[in-house]
C-alpha cells in the first residue's frame, strides 16, 4: 500500500497533476487526493488551478465539468466506465423534447448531465447551490433538468418559483423511504436526520436538515449534537466516522453505495498517472456553449 501513495505522490509531482476526489469516492482515495469535496467545490478547483493534469476521482460528469472548465489542461478519469445514471435519463434528444413541450422558459441544468445537455441550458447548479441559482433568475417558473426530486425541493423552499422538472432521478439515493427515516427516529430519539436533496421528497421533508455532501459533512462539524443519521451515499458517513471518532455517525441503511462511484481504486489513480490514458475531451462547440451554462453559475456562486 505505502509503495502505490509513493508512486503516486512523485509522479503527481514529477507532471504537475493534482487529484480532486467526491465524498462518495472509497474513502481510501482521500489518502492521495488534494482536494476532496462536494460537485461545486471541486469545480471550483477545477476552474482555478495551475496544474498541468487533473485526475478526477469520480464520475464521467465530473471529469468532463472539469475539462469544460479548465480547456487546456489535461482531465483524466481514473475509471473511464464510471457513470452517473441520473445524468444518463437525459440524453440530448430528451432535452429537445421536454424544451419543446414548455418553450420560452428558463432552463437549470444539474451539474449531473452531459455537456451535450448544459449546451442547451441556461444556468448550472450543484445540490448546494440550487436555491441561489435558481433565485438568481427572478422568474417565478422554471425548467430544472435532469433531477426531479432536487427540483421539487427547491420550489418548496422559494415558495414563490414553480419549478418545472424532468423526471430523472438518482437510483441509489431513491433507496431511501419515509419508513427508513421513521425506523431511525424510532431506534435513535436523540438523533439528527441529516439527508441530501436528490432523495425522494417524501423523505427530504422529514428530514431534520437537506444539503449537499459537503453541507452534511459541515453540518456534523458545527453541531454540538453527537449523533447522526446520514442519509446519502456511504462516502460520507465513512469520512464523518473517520473524521468525528466521537460523534455517533450512523447510516441509514447499509450498502447505500453509487456503484459507479466505487469503482475508482488507487491502481486506477496510479494507471492514469502513469501512461495518461482516459482523458476527457469534449467537441469544440459543444464546450463553447457548455461552458457559458458553467461560468454562470460560478459568477452567481462567488
Ligand atoms: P454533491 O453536489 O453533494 O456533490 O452531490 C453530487 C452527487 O452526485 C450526489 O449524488
Ligand atoms: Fe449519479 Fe446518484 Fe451516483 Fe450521484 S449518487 S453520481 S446522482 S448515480
């Protein structure tokens, strides 16, 4: 093990290369990993870096994100089958169909999506700036592409916005029920229920508090509370367990894990590094208008 982190960390430093990894990520990642975070921090390394290479330990999404953001540098994606599934519900001809059904409306795009699908959006979002953005926009209806349930959530905490969604969704966060979070209330009282919004809204609105990983991950930091129910991803209920020995971190269910996101190993990293294989490109005019969708919501996030 100690001979693969070596490996990495001199050829990190021998090509300039920086390794960004999501808090869904296996945990073991974050041992060779220079930045570890949520979709929206991550891409704000992304747009700032110096680096010559980014190795992205994530999904395809991510990776590509990156590469729209920083062009000229070199984006490499550990495991080049790594997907997101909620990104995959909305292909491109889709989008032109779900537009052409509500035409003259602004259009949020999830950062879950391709670049072929932010080219068509007006505006990007993350799960942890969802609101703002689409408050941003000052119109009181919206189209939000592809989650559902991120959407919905959001309109309910404006109050003043109808929010129009696609209906995608994230598999591996729709595995959650109302039951899970009444079984958790039930077995640990003292408890906060800490969920993120791609989870069904059923599930959301009972939930004590609804953010992004890293607002979950923040949340468990600023409590004075000791436990914690975490309903997402196992990625980050095992950092709150490495992170907060003292704190009661519990999952709310086991095995909730995003295939896609585990199949990344330090193998995986040490390959990439090495022969550079699995670089991102995206097609020039695709990333010009994908880009405009990305550099908004950045501006808003500042
Ligand atoms: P975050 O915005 O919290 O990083 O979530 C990304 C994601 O894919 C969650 O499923
Ligand atoms: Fe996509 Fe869900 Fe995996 Fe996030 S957890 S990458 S939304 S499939």
């Amino acid at each position: 093990m100690s001979n693969i982190l070596e490996k990495i960390k001199i050829l990190k430093k021998q090509k300039n290369a920086i390794i960004l990894a999501h808090c869904y990520q296996p945990v073991e990642i974050d041992k060779v990993a220079d930045y570890v975070g949520d979709s929206l921090y991550l891409s704000q390394i992304a747009s700032r870096t110096d680096a010559d290479i980014i190795v992205f330990a994530g999904v395809y999404f991510m990776a590509q994100t990156a590469k729209l953001l920083s062009p000229n540098k070199k984006v490499l994606l550990p495991q080049i089958e790594a997907g997101c599934r909620m990104a995959d519900m909305l292909s491109h001809r889709q989008l032109k169909e779900f537009l052409a059904q509500h035409p003259s409306l602004p259009t949020v795009c999830y950062v879950n999506s391709t670049a072929e699908v932010k080219a068509e959006c007006d505006i990007c979002c993350t799960s942890s700036n969802a609101e703002k953005i689409v408050k941003s926009l000052g119109k009181s209806k919206i189209l939000f592409v592809p989650d559902t349930y991120l959407g919905k959530w959001v309109e309910k905490q404006l109050g003043n916005v109808e929010v129009i969604t696609y209906p995608g969704f994230c598999p591996t966060h729709l595995q959650i029920r109302p039951q899970d979070i009444e079984n958790a209330r039930n077995k640990y009282p003292e408890a906060l229920i800490l969920a993120h919004p791609e989870c069904h809204m059923s599930v959301s609105s009972i939930a004590d508090y609804v953010g992004s990983t890293a607002g979950i991950m923040k949340f468990v930091e600023k409590s004075k509370d000791k436990t914690f129910v975490i309903a997402t991803e196992q990625g980050v209920t095992d950092r709150l367990k490495r992170d907060y020995p003292n704190k009661n971190i519990i999952p709310i269910k086991s095995n909730l894990i995003c295939p896609n996101m585990k199949m990344t190993s330090l193998e995986d990293i040490l390959h990439v590094l090495e022969t550079e294989e699995n670089e991102i490109f995206v097609d020039k005019d695709i990333a010009q208008r994908a880009v405009r969708c990305l550099d908004r919501m950045l501006e808003v996030s500042k």
